[in-house]
C-alpha cells in the first residue's frame, strides 16, 4: 500500500510520455514551417529589400522563432517590404513576416506600444507618415525568427 502513490505517479508518466513527444514533434514541425516562412518571403523581397536584408541579416542564420523579444534592447528596425520587418538588437536581428503584412510600412514609420518591455506575437504596429503626421494603418505581428552570426569554430 506504501508503493501505491509512486505505482500511480509512474503510471501517469508512462502514459504522459508519448503526448509529449507529441507536443514536441509538433512544435518542431511549426517552428519549421515559420522558418520556413520567413525564408520564403526574404526570397521574394525585390531587389531594394533584397539590399536592406543582405546588410542586416549578412552571416547570420536563422535560430528557433520566438514569441517576444526585448523591446528595450533594439538599436532600430526597419522595413525591408511591407511583408518583412527587421528588428536588430546588435547581437540579434529579429525578422518578422506579419500575419497579413504590414502596408506601407517600408517607406514610412512603425510605432508599436506595448506596456511591457516587448515586442510580442500579436501586437499592433502602427505605420505613419511622420512628415505630415498621418497614421496610414497597422498591422498584427507574427512570430519573431532570430538571426544570430555564426560562431567560428577552430
């Protein structure tokens, strides 16, 4: 009767183990398809963004998207279209493709405020022109891919 509790606790184990994988397994196939997706809309940038995204994201590779990121850490952002949104923090260049895109974007201003001292999946992003002082839209942000340089090895 002793052994009943740590018989149970296994029991639950056993059967919680595969649903785990699972979820893990799942969530590898998503972080992928977001990779995968942010890869694809660098791809399609035209040549102007192509330059913007070459100079931001040179000798960096992509790591595991990421919800949030230090809103207080970003030296600047900027558009390199209306689909991709560079967030670099010095060490770290964030790419975001946001869920619907973010018009006008490239060649006006993003004000994002949160109350918090993040960018997260979900904020609004609101796109101005600052010369006349004219908001021109939002938009909703996705998942941040992290572009970090890559370690010499030696």
């Amino acid at each position: 009767m002793r052994n009943m509790p740590i018989m149970l606790s296994l029991a639950a184990l056993a059967c919680a183990t595969p649903l785990m994988a699972s979820a893990l397994m799942a969530s590898d196939s998503r972080d992928a398809e977001i990779r995968a997706r942010t890869a694809d809309a660098i791809a399609n940038l035209d040549e102007r963004g192509q330059k913007l995204a070459k100079i931001y994201l040179k000798d960096r590779v992509a790591g595991d998207p990421v919800d949030c990121i230090p809103r207080t850490r970003l030296r600047r952002s900027t558009a390199a279209s209306d689909d991709v949104l560079l967030y670099d923090d010095g060490s770290v260049v964030y790419v975001n493709t946001p869920y619907l895109g973010c018009p006008r974007a490239r060649d006006n201003t993003m004000i994002s405020q949160t109350p918090v001292g993040r960018l997260c999946s979900g904020d609004i992003v609101l796109v101005q022109d600052l010369r006349i002082n004219v908001p021109l839209g939002s938009c909703a942000l996705s998942e941040f891919v992290p572009y970090r340089k890559v370690k010499k090895g030696g």
